[in-house]
C-alpha cells in the first residue's frame, strides 16, 4: 500500500478496469487486422491493426480510448478486403 500512495503522490495512477478492458480489446481487434493485412498483402489494414494495438499507450482518457478505438474499427470494418 505504501508503494501505491508513493507512486499517487509523484502524479502516477493505476488506470481504471474499464480502461484495461478497453486496451485488451482493441489489442486483440489490432491484432486480427495486421495479421489479415499482412495475409492478403494490404499494407493499409497492416498499419490500422499496427495503431490499434499501440493507440492506448498514447491516450489516457477511458473515453477517448474508446471514441478513438471505436473510429479505428469502423475504418476495419470498411477496408476489410
């Protein structure tokens, strides 16, 4: 517990569950796309899953990771080949 209120205490925070998910879920969805892209030779669907597995890591609102991942699938669903 001492090291949780230390590492609050330097501005860093544990994100929320809701957030986890979220950042799992696009993953895997991130995932699924660069290996298809990569399989039917579509360098587009390559760098969507390439920025859906790694778009987390430069958001840090719960919704926003969600609007952003939600946008992100729509293009998936659209470019599919």
């Amino acid at each position: 517990m001492e090291t949780i209120a230390l590492a609050e205490s330097l501005g860093f925070s544990l994100p929320s569950p809701l957030y986890l998910l979220g950042a799992v879920l696009f993953g895997l969805i991130g995932l699924a796309a660069f290996r298809l892209g990569r399989r039917h030779s579509v360098p587009r669907l390559k760098w969507l899953g390439f920025v859906l597995m790694f778009y987390p890591y430069a958001v840090a609102q719960t919704w926003a990771l969600y609007l952003v991942g939600a946008a992100l699938c729509l293009c998936f669903w659209l470019w599919r080949p």
